[in-house]
C-alpha cells in the first residue's frame, strides 16, 4: 500500500510542516508502506517526489528530493493510496485540502471538512465549546472591517470585557504565529495589527497565568485519549521560537497532577473533539491554574510530528509507539472513507 503525504504548504506553519513530514514518512517507510513525498511549495505548487522505499536519514534528504512539477494535483485520485495531510495551519488544516481530497475520493487521514474548518477557526471553535459547557476564559471576537470601522468601541470591549494581559490571535493560525500579548492599550492595538497580517478574524482572550496541559484524542467513533502533558516553560508566552527555533520548552508527561484533575481533563478533551465533530485525531491544549482550574484553550486537528513535538510524545507515553501511531492513524483514515462510502 501507497501513503501520499502532503507537506510544506502555503502557510506559515510551512517549515513546521517539513518536519513533521520526515517523521510521518520514515514511520510509514518502516510500517512497510511505500510512499510519494509531495511537497506543496509557498507560492502553492504541487511538486512530486521520488516514490520512497528506505526510510530517510535526515530531513535535509526529503529536502533533496527530485522532485518535479504536476501539472494537476486531481492525477492523484489515479492512484491507489492513502493521504496523510501533514499540512498545518491554513489551506491546510483549515478544510481546504480536506475538501479537495474529499473531491477526489481518496481516503485521508484526519478530520473532515468541517471539524478541521471549526477547529482550526479560534472563533468557530470557542463556540462550540461553549455549547458543549467547557469552561474556557472570557474573549472578544470582531473581524477586519469591524475593526476599521469603529475602532474604539472595541476597544471598549475589551477592556470593559477582559483584564490585561490579553493575547491577541489570528482565529486562523497556529504555532503561535500571529499572537501577541498586550499589556495595555497601546500594545493591544498594536497587536490586533500584527494579528490582522494572518487573518481577517481576531479573537482576544484574558490572559491567565497557569500551566499548559495537552492531552491527544485518536479515534474516529470509538474514542482513546492519551495521557495528559505539560509544557514546562520559564516564560509565559510559548511563542514560535521556543517551540522550534530554541526549543526552551521541555515536557512533563505524564503530568503529576491529581488524578481527579487528569481525569477531567481528558473528558473535556474528548468532549472538544466531539463539539467539532472530528476524526482521526486531535491534540487537545489546556490552561491548568495552580487552583487546578482547567480552562479549555483549543484543538488542533493536525497537530505537529516533529521530534519535539507533544502528540507523538503523548502517544509514546501511553503505550504506543510513534510507528504504531501512523499506522492506526492509516487505518482510521480508511475506515472513515469506507464509511463515507
Ligand atoms: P499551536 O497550534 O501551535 O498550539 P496556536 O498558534 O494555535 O498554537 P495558542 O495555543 O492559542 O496558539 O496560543 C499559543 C500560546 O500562547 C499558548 O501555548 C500560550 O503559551 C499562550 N497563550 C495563548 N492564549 C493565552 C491566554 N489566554 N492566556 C495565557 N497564555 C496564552
Ligand atoms: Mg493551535
Ligand atoms: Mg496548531
Ligand atoms: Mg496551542
């Protein structure tokens, strides 16, 4: 069996996905399938590589791949495979290469249209959460034009609404990329400036000072959560440097939490990924406070595959190894197709 991975992307999480991409292709290589590198280049050109039969020593070889250009990225749907999306953040784990596959008929790994389209929008996503009853901190959403046109009242909002530090994002984004932290009112508008760079939608949140926790969700019916992890960090704002650049940030899995708070956690996780109607799998981030409140922050539904990565790590932990993961994660991918069917 043929694995077609998706990677790099027009997002700004297109390094990231590059990464990820090497992992998921060596796990495959190693679980026997073959597989077709394509490599979706900034400026959005499809660009096919060698078929892969070895797993690959370095990223910098999936980098030195030949590859060439395809005239029509729908000439897939002729081959017999199974694409893993290895795609974050916009026309990627935002529904738009999901629906395109969907249109093609080919089994994929990971949400649909929809569950990636909701999870990935912060604004969609907050409100779903909120229907499914988790607790989440206060935010303010408007958009680009709202923005424009009456500055000031929004404001007002926010600051009538939420106590500062408030984190300013994109709702389309991840890897921190886009979100910044606003002390005061000149930083905040600052802020929704940067935000708007990536998006037209910008959530504000309170911030809080609590633990981050992370918890993964594998599954299309039939549900299984991970342990739960934590990110242990010196600074508060776990920005896109300390996840890739310096890797500051270390894991404690599992985290030594009380089990009751643990517990609460992963059904919260299990919940969220129900709100948005997802499969395959999610990687679910929480706020923990020293109380043990928990605050629901989002979902990712193509969490990274990079050797720091937490979704992986959180599997390994709870007794399935990373090769064993992409392999379920192939299977989930075609059962949901035959489902569909
Ligand atoms: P990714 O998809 O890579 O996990 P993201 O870009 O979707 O990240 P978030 O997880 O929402 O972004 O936020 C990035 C980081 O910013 C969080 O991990 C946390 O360190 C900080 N942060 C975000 N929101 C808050 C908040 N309300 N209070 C305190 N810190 C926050
Ligand atoms: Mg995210
Ligand atoms: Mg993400
Ligand atoms: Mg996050």
């Amino acid at each position: 069996m043929n694995v077609t991975i998706l990677y790099g992307g027009q997002s700004a999480e297109h390094e990231v996905s590059i990464l990820s991409a090497f992992n998921v292709a060596n796990a495959a290589l190693e679980g026997g399938y073959t597989v077709q590198p394509i490599f979706i280049t900034k400026e959005g050109q499809w660009l096919k590589g060698d078929l892969l039969n070895e797993p690959l020593n370095q990223v910098e070889d999936l980098e030195g791949l030949t590859l060439e250009r395809m005239a029509n990225p729908g000439e897939l749907a002729e081959v017999d495979t199974v694409v893993f999306p290895v795609l974050h953040g916009p026309n990627g784990e935002d529904g738009t290469i999901q629906g395109f596959l969907e249109v093609l008929n080919l089994p994929y790994v990971g949400s649909g249209v929809t569950a990636s389209a909701c999870g990935m929008d912060k604004i969609i996503s907050k409100q779903l959460f909120e229907k499914a009853g988790l607790p989440q901190v206060p935010y303010v959403a408007f958009n680009r034009r709202q923005w424009q046109e009456d500055q000031e009242s929004w404001i007002q909002k926010c600051e009538g609404n939420l106590l500062y530090p408030l984190f300013v994002k994109p709702a389309n984004m991840g890897s921190s990329v886009g979100i910044s932290c606003a002390e005061n009112q000149e930083e905040l508008i600052e802020a929704v400036l940067e935000a708007l760079i990536y998006d037209s939608r910008i959530v504000v949140e309170q911030g809080i000072t609590a633990d981050e926790c992370e918890v993964a969700v594998l599954g299309n019916d039939d549900l299984s959560v991970s342990v739960v992890g934590r990110l242990v960090k010196d600074a508060q704002f776990y920005d896109y440097d300390q996840k890739y650049i310096n890797n500051t940030v270390t894991m404690e899995i599992p985290v030594q939490l009380p089990e009751a708070v643990t517990d609460k956690i992963q059904k919260y996780a299990l919940q969220a990924f129900q709100a948005i109607d997802g499969s395959g799998l999610s990687r679910v981030d929480f706020f923990v406070t020293s109380n043990h409140d928990i605050y629901i922050n989002e979902i990712n539904t193509m969490p990274g595959f990079t050797k720091f990565s937490m979704y992986p790590e959180l599997w390994r932990h709870t007794g399935l190894s990373f090769r064993d993961l992409v392999e379920e994660l192939i299977q989930l991918a075609l059962r949901q197709h035959r489902a569909r069917q």
